[in-house]
C-alpha cells in the first residue's frame, strides 16, 4: 500500500480536518461571487469529504446528491473541477 493510499484509508476512517477544509472553501469563495445554491452545494461537498476523507470529480458527477444539483454551476464548471481538485488535496496534508 502506498502512502495516498494509506492516507486515503485513514482519511476515509477518520474524515478530514473541517477547518482545513473550510479554509479552502474561503479562498475559492474569495475568487468567486457564487449564489447561496452554489454556497450550499459546496458545503454539502464539504460535508462529504469531512465525513469520507475524500471527494473527487467523478463523484461529484455521477453521485447522488452532487449530480442532481450540478446544474446550478452552469457557468462556473471549471472553477468547480478545480475546487474539487483542490479540496482532494486536502488528503495529502
């Protein structure tokens, strides 16, 4: 087992630091104007990668609750894939 591997492992058991993670939420938010859906869909992301150590774009895509609500980034997909990118970082700390 390699060492992202074994970190995803821990962080799946024991989730992931909310303040590290709302960290990075502040500074994506700081490059964006974003409406309360978009506010709210980020934090459930939050939510998720607190509760299962990690999050990455193809769950937020094709899993529920993440791919029934994508549609309120319509313009905003790359910033969202980069979020994602950024907040899956959050597991190699």
């Amino acid at each position: 087992m390699n060492i992202i591997s074994s970190t995803i492992l821990i962080r799946s058991l024991i989730g992931v630091d909310r303040k590290e993670a709302m960290r990075r939420f502040s500074t994506f938010l700081s490059n964006m104007e974003l409406n309360s859906e978009q506010e709210e869909f980020l934090m459930t992301v939050i939510s998720y990668v607190c509760e299962n150590g990690d999050i990455t774009k193809d769950i937020v895509v094709n899993e529920p609750p993440f791919d029934e609500r994508l549609d309120v980034f319509n313009g905003y997909m790359g910033p969202l894939a980069k979020y994602i990118d950024d907040i899956h970082k959050v597991v190699s700390v």
